[in-house]
C-alpha cells in the first residue's frame, strides 16, 4: 500500500528546524567551550627572540623587513610555533572505527529505506 | 508531490497557494565555471598557507597536488552523475536515487554545512582585508570589521535573492578578475617580465624544507583540499542550466583544471617571497597570502590588483556558497526532508528565497563569533565526509544502471580506479585532521549520527516513498 505521509503542523516545522539547529551550533560550538579544539601551535618556553637564535638567514630576515616587522622579537612567537603531531594509537583506533561505523550505519539505514522507495515507486506494492 | 520529470521546465518548487513554479533555466557553461571556480578560488588567496604551517614549503606542494588528484577524482564522478541526475541540490539529489534517503539526508547537511561555514570564512577574509586596507591607507585605530562582515554576506543574499543569472554573471566577471590577477603577479615576479624575485632556494633551506618531515607532508593534506575545496559545488546548477548533460561536465571539467593551474601559481608565487612560517600562520601572520607577496614585491599596481583580486575571491566565494547552500537546503525542503516551508520559489525572480534567507543568520553566527580556522576546519571536515560518499556513490550507480541502460551526459573513464583513489586520499586525509583536528573530526561525526537518528526515527515519516524518485529511469538491479 503507497504510503500517505502525515501533514505537519507550522509549529512542528519549527520545532523540527530548531532542533536542527541547536545540534549544528552543538557541534562547533561545544569542541570551543570545552577547550578541546586541537590545532593550535606551542611555542617552546625560553624560545629564542633574535633573528640568528631563530635560525634565519639573510634573505629570511630582509623579506621580514620588507613585511615591516624589523624586531625579530615580535614575530618570535610565529617563527618558533611549532604543532606536535605525537598521538596515540588508541586515538587513532578509536576514530577509525567511529568513521568506519558511521559509514556502516548510513549505508544500512539507507538500504532499509531505498528498498521501501524503489519498491513503491516500480510496482511492487499495491 | 507528484510524479515530475525532472528535467521539465515547469516542474519543482512550491509556489503561492500551491502552485508548482520551477527554477529558472537560464544558465550556460560558462556560469557553471564561474560557480565552480568562484567558490574554490578564494582557497588561492587564503586558507591554503596554513598547509605550509602544518609541514613547510615542500609539503604544501605535495598536499597541493595530491588534493589536485583526490578533486580531479571527484571532478569526473561528479561530471558523469550530475550529467544524469540533473537537478538542484546537486550530490544530495544524487544520494537520494542512488544510495537511500538516510544518506541523501546526511549528503544534504554535508553540503549545507561546507558552504555556509565557507561562506563564513569569507566573510571574515573580506572584513580582514578592508581593516588591512584602511591600516595601510593611514588609518590609526582598530577599524571594526564586523559591520563590513555584515554587509557582504546581507549583499550577496540579496543578490542571490533577485535572480540566479544575475548572481552567477557577477560571479564570473569578479572570479575572472581574480584569475587573471594570480597571472599578472607570476608574470611580473618570476622573471618573465621583469627580473625574477623569486628566492626559493633562500628561503627553503635548510630545515625551512621539511620542517616536520614526512608527518608533515600527511599533515598538509588538511589544508591541502583548500586549494579546491568547493569545486563540487557546480552541481547545484544542474536545474539551472539550460543544457545539463553539456554545461555540467564542461565547466566543471574546465574548471578543475583551471584551480591546477591557479594553485600550482599560487604556491610557487608565495613560497618564494614569504617565509615559510610567516606564510604558514594564517592567522597571525600571512592571512592573505598573495596579498602579501604583491607587497613584497613593492610595486603599487600589484598591490592594487592583488588586494582587488583577494575582495573579488573572497566576494564570488560567498556569493557561490550562499547560492549552493540554499540550493541543496531548498531542495531538501521540496522533499520533505526538511521542513516543506524551505521548498518555495519565489513568485517573480525564480529562487529558492526561503532558504536564501534563513542560511543569512546562521552564516553571520558562524562569521562573527567563530575563529577561522575552525570555521575552515568544520567547512573541510564537511567535504571530506562528501567526498568519502562519493566513490561508493559512484560504483553503487555503475552498478544498478550499468552503462547503456540510461542515457549518462558523459561517462568518465577508467571506472572504478577514480573511485578508489579518491577513497585511498579521503583516508589520509582523515589522518592528517586527526593529528590536529581530531576532537572536531570526532564532534561532526557524533553530530551526524545524532542527526540521522532524528531524521531516521522522526523526521522521515513526513517524506513521500515513491514520489522523491524522480528520474525517468529503470528499476535498478538487483532489486
């Protein structure tokens, strides 16, 4: 039998967008508030503040200069950051497979779903 | 709804009272570049440095290219479907006749999530660039960039809001500027016309070269995608085309080779006059590098154009996320997916108008109290989740209309190995937003599970089976 959706009422559209919405500002925002937003750079404590210590030739140093930045002091901070990319592999094994899941889980929702689709729209229900 | 064809001109969005009013077929080839290019370019002009900071010089050109490989993947998948499944809403439209609703629905929010966060960065770029403006004009204070920030995103949305031919020309007269002032500078720094300025070997030695070694090169490959992230977005103009199975593929395909060649440029431009970790902080250092590199060069003109050509990139990028998204949100409105008030079109001018003007406050909410580059790093994520789909869409598609049983716009070659090369470089590029990223990667994801629960148990009880297969094909195998 062709399936007949039930009509929605204005005010469960707009319950139904804001509850699309809170879950979208959730997951940029609650990473932010919780200070668990990786990527930023460390600079090492008693980082060098001149243009020798920090390892920069001449043509570093005048292209710095043609910037406007002529005290090595202030740029230090960019010239010594630096990422550490050390991690664990229990991390890593851990996003593997919520990857690998999520995939798993769409495509098996999807399949349940398609099925009803096609056999609807081909025929093959009354 | 009922049944359409979808390649009917009088099909698709909800009118007043009821009516059915469609999208307005009016765009050609060249719109489909101009939406393509203008989209990604922006990634020329910013955002990609921060693949330098990730692992220094070499690194970024080997993430550019890579990237290059894993986008001409998606750029051929892309040309052959979207040439066959020709309607707004471009990969979501093709999830949902290919794959199943439940990742049509996540494919939709993918797409959303990409642009309007893209559309943010650019916002953010453009408020930057006109405070960097008025500081190098003489002003003294700090000029607030918020209003300016405001103002593109409300500009654009108005102009997508009055009609899509008018949009995408602006689009390609400004995405076209922009291009042109990437040649002007090559041609002007490395030797060509003038002497060369150019001082890779200076300002790549030593441990400039590699700075983190191999683990930086994967590392890279987050910001790698930058140099073309959005290139897939051509598809929303499928409906909007007068010739699909021509235009799509055409400018697509034409399209992908021009950021080849634009991020090829871009790299040898800036890594010779910039130092690498100057270049590769785009935050606190080179925010807008070719900007930068104009002025190094010390030659006003240059400066002039560069900085004209970083507010076009920057401008044709939001305006072509600000068209994509509401597109794709548009077009999941049509389907019930989300609320069927987001499925309207507008009376007069033809667009998805609804949509246009619910996605302005939430661009403004990411633009305006959101870092850029997490708003950069939620746009890629969002990608990378797209281009994961691709490929299983792309082989599950051969393989319930095999070639010869529908008629495709074009046929890509050499199938399945485009397919699985863009899964092995989605797999590493995963590694490389883990090694800094990894906590959002995780936070998306969780985000997009919770979503699909919602739309699974609760929001799909609104959607008609039958009615959202809309393409005149054949049962597909296998079932």
């Amino acid at each position: 039998m062709t399936y007949r959706p039930p009509k929605q009422s204005k005010l469960s559209q707009l319950f139904d967008v804001i509850v699309l919405l809170a879950m979208t500002f959730g997951a940029l925002y609650i990473p932010l508030f919780l200070g668990l937003a990786g990527g930023s750079k460390s600079v090492p404590e008693g980082a060098p503040t001149t243009w020798e210590g920090m390892g920069q030739n001449a043509a570093q140093v005048a292209q710095y200069n043609a910037l406007g930045f002529t005290d090595p002091a202030a740029v230090s901070n960019i010239i010594n950051a630096r990422y550490d990319y050390s991690f664990s592999w229990g991390a890593l094994a851990v996003m593997i497979v919520v990857i690998v899941a999520y995939y798993a889980l769409m495509l098996r929702f999807s399949e349940q779903e398609y099925r009803d689709v096609i056999s609807e729209k081909f025929g093959d229900r009354p | 709804m009922a049944e359409f064809d979808i390649t009917s001109t009088t099909r698709d969005g909800m009118g007043p009272h009821g009516t059915q009013v469609g999208l307005l077929r009016v765009l050609g080839p060249a719109h489909v570049w101009a939406l393509g290019v203008g989209i990604v370019l922006v990634g020329e002009y910013m955002g990609w440095n921060f693949a330098v900071g990730k692992g220094g010089a070499y690194a970024a050109l080997i993430a550019c290219w890579l990237a290059g490989i894993l986008y001409s993947c998606v750029a051929m998948i892309d040309s052959e479907v979207t040439s066959t499944v020709a309607a707004a809403g471009g990969q979501y439209t093709q999830a949902k006749h290919i794959v199943g609703p439940l990742m049509a629905f996540n494919v939709g929010l993918y797409l959303v999530f990409a642009y309007t966060m893209l559309e943010a960065a650019n916002a953010i770029t453009a408020g930057y660039l006109i405070s960097e403006v008025a500081r190098l004009t003489g002003y003294d204070g700090t000029l607030d960039q918020r209003p300016f920030i405001v103002l593109v995103i409300v500009f654009l949305a108005w102009l997508n809001y009055r009609g899509v031919l008018a949009t995408l020309t602006f689009n390609l007269v400004i995405t076209a500027v922009a291009f042109v002032a990437i040649l002007v500078l090559f041609v002007s720094t490395t030797g060509l016309l003038a002497p060369s300025m150019m001082q890779h070997a200076a300002l790549m030695e030593g441990p400039a070269a590699l700075p983190y070694g191999w683990i930086g090169v994967l590392a890279a490959m987050h910001f790698g995608l930058w140099f073309y992230l959005g290139i897939e977005g051509t598809t929303q103009a499928a409906e909007e085309v007068r010739s699909p199975a021509r235009a799509l593929p055409f400018g697509t395909l034409a399209g992908i080779m021009t950021l080849l060649i634009a991020a090829t440029l871009t790299w040898y431009i800036c890594v010779g006059l910039i130092p690498w970790e100057f270049l590769g902080d785009g935050v606190n250092g080179s925010v807008a590098p070719l900007f930068d590199a104009a002025r190094l060069t010390g030659m006003q003109p240059l400066v002039v154009l560069l900085g004209v050509g970083t507010l076009f990139a920057t401008l044709a990028s939001a305006n072509g996320c600000i068209n994509d998204a509401s597109r794709a949100w548009f077009a999941m409105g049509r389907d019930k997916y989300l609320p069927g008030w987001f499925g309207a079109v507008h009376p007069k001018y033809r667009t998805p108008y609804r949509s246009i003007i619910f996605l302005v406050p939430i661009a403004l909410a990411f633009a305006l109290k959101a870092p850029l580059d997490q708003v950069v790093t939620f746009s890629i994520l969002s990608g990378l989740l797209e281009y994961t789909f691709m490929p299983i869409n792309m082989i599950l598609f051969r393989r319930k209309w095999p070639m010869h049983t529908i008629k495709r716009g074009y046929e890509h070659p050499f199938h399945p190995i485009p397919s699985l090369a863009l899964l092995a470089l989605c797999a590493v590029t995963f590694f490389a937003v883990f090694l800094g990223y990894g906590t959002q990667l995780v936070a998306m994801i969780v985000f997009y599970i919770v979503a699909s629960l919602w739309f699974h148990f609760w929001r799909y009880r609104f959607v008609a089976r039958a009615a959202q297969f809309t393409m005149p094909w054949p049962k597909p195998r296998g079932y």
